[in-house]
C-alpha cells in the first residue's frame, strides 16, 4: 500500500517534467555552445539578418537564431551606450546631419563600412540645418544604428 502511494504522488511529478523538459533549449547545453560567438553586426547584415530577410518577426527572429527578442523600442538600464568621442575624434569627413525623422542628430559612417552607419543624439542649442561642433558631438550618444544595402 505505501508503494502504491508513493506511485501516485511521484507519478504527476514525473509527467510534469516529462513536459517541462520538451521547452528545454538543449542546443545551449552543449560545451561547443558555451563559449559560443555573440551575433555580430557586418557588412552583410546582423548575424544572418540581412537586406533579403523579410521584415516580418518570425523571420528576422529566425535570423537572428532565436537569441534575441524583437522589440520595437530600444532601452539601456544599468549600463552606457559609447559616446562620440569614443568612435570619432572629428566629425569632418566621417558625419553629416542627419535627415527624416532623426534631422535632430548626426549621422556617421561607421569606420571602414559601406553599410553601416550611426545616428549620435545630444543636447545643442544651435541652429536646426547645421551640425553641431566637435566639441558639442564628443558627449552624445549612439541613438540608432543604421544598415543599408
């Protein structure tokens, strides 16, 4: 009798983990993956997203292996986002004033790239069609980063 009782409590405990078990990433259990490579941002893309993946969520959350969540939004806490004067010592030759929806900031081409580029945003109290000194850029932020074909 107290076998059969013991059956049935541990019974329900193992189907409960017979099913939690099936939602277990295992692919990250393995040694190979632990040391793995972060998803990097190249010439041809973010990781396998590229200018040929649809914008749709799946298809860019496959691209990116399913390692990151698609937000529409961006948000640091506890953490720093590089300044200009960590990229750029100049803005002359390797930015512009940005355009559309970003007029606000600085748009600058990434070091070596033909397809990436970064929006800078700051206080500055000048006038809207001119760039900002470089001097005024050395404190502002990275605000978006941009990759076109």
């Amino acid at each position: 009798m107290k076998s059969l009782r013991l059956l049935l409590c541990v019974f329900p405990l193992a189907l409960t983990g017979c099913a939690t078990l099936g939602s277990v990433n295992w692919s990250a259990a393995y040694p190979w993956n632990w040391f793995g490579s972060s998803t990097a941002v190249t010439e041809q893309g973010v990781g396998n997203l590229t200018a040929a993946t649809p914008l749709d969520e799946n298809a860019v959350s496959d691209a990116l292996d399913g390692d990151y969540r698609v937000r529409s939004g961006m948000k640091t806490a506890s953490g720093g986002i590089t300044p200009f004067s960590d990229v750029f010592d100049k803005a002359y030759g390797n930015c512009q004033k940005a355009t559309g929806d970003d007029s606000a900031g600085v748009e600058c081409k990434a070091k070596g790239s033909q397809h990436i580029s970064y929006i800078f945003s700051g206080e500055w109290r000048g006038p809207e069609d001119l760039m900002p000194s470089d001097d005024t850029l050395k404190n502002w932020k990275v605000s978006k980063t941009i990759w076109r074909r």
